[in-house]
C-alpha cells in the first residue's frame, strides 16, 4: 500500500496530466452526443401538418354537397403548429395541370392563421372550393405552416374524390412536403 501511495507522490504530474486528457475526452464524447441530438430535435420535436378534405356536408340537414369541397387540416406532430396559407383547388384528372397551379410564378397563396394542436381534431379551413363537372375530380393544394421553430414548412396533397387511388402518372410535386 505504501508503495502505490509513494508512485502517487512521486508521479501526481503526468497522473493529473492523463486524468485531465481522459476527462477531456470524455467531455468530447459527450458534446458531440448532445450536439447530434440538438440538431435532431427539430426534426422530431415539431409539428407535422396534413390536409385533405371531400365533399362539404351541410351541418344542419347532413345534406352532401357534391358541388363544394371543403379543406381539412390536422396535426400529426408533438408540438403545435401554425398554418400560415394555404391553396385548394378540384379540377377533373384529364384537366389536371402537368404541374399543381400554386408552383407556378406569381401564384399567391390564401393568408390564413390557424394554430393546429397536437392530436386535436380534423378542422375545417375552407369549404367554398367548388368542384368541376366531370366523370373524375381531383383535389389538389397546398397547406404552408410553420412550426415552434419558426420554420416554414409545407404538405401538398392530391385526393380523387370520386375514384380512389387514380393517381397514377401524375408530377411528384402534387404529393411532396417538407
């Protein structure tokens, strides 16, 4: 015992020295961990916002408007969310554009401001986009929402009111989101 407390003695220089380096390393390991989940966070910890939406419903009479569709939003994401405008249109699919109208240069979307909470409801944004005489409307738009980070972000849907699933061949960009 005397003898490991006299190396102590004799070598507490380069001993401190290796405990101050193996400290060091440790509190490197330990930044870079805690640094890789601060920039994951935001990707995980923010709202994800969705929409869609069909014909309106009359809410008195439970009468379906075959002539009006209605946006709808909910929020899939941990933290609320903050729909800033949004763009809606039905058109038949051999009228469909090859891409959606709100890309093209110029296109102003609809100012809106609703905050969407975490697992709350479907809500209504609109419901006086009408819809096009034709054998197969498709709806189609944009929601653009920013989330707790004042990040701008965007969902882009395209719904066949009529037939299910007839998306086929259409431009990516109607379905893409951030």
């Amino acid at each position: 015992m005397r003898c490991g407390l006299e190396f102590v003695e004799v070598n507490h220089g380069p001993l401190t020295a290796l405990a101050t380096i193996a400290l060091a390393i440790f509190t490197t390991t330990l930044w870079r961990a805690t640094s890789k989940l601060v920039k994951h966070t935001p990707k995980v910890e923010r709202a994800y916002i969705s929409g869609g939406g069909g014909y309106r419903i009359d809410p008195n009479t439970g009468a379906i408007d075959f002539r009006r569709f209605v946006l709808t939003v909910q929020n899939y994401g941990k933290t609320p969310g903050t729909v800033i405008a949004y763009a809606a249109f039905v058109a038949d699919r051999t009228n469909l554009p090859p891409r959606p109208a709100y890309l093209a240069p110029g296109f102003t979307p609809t100012p809106f401001h609703g905050v969407y909470q975490l697992g709350g409801p479907t809500q209504p944004i609109s419901d006086d986009t009408p819809v096009s005489v034709g054998a197969n409307p498709i709806a189609y738009g944009r929601l653009w929402y920013t989330d707790i980070f004042d990040k701008v972000h965007y969902f882009s849907f395209a719904l066949p009111i009529r037939t299910p699933n007839d998306l086929a061949g259409i431009d990516p960009t109607y379905t893409e989101s951030t």
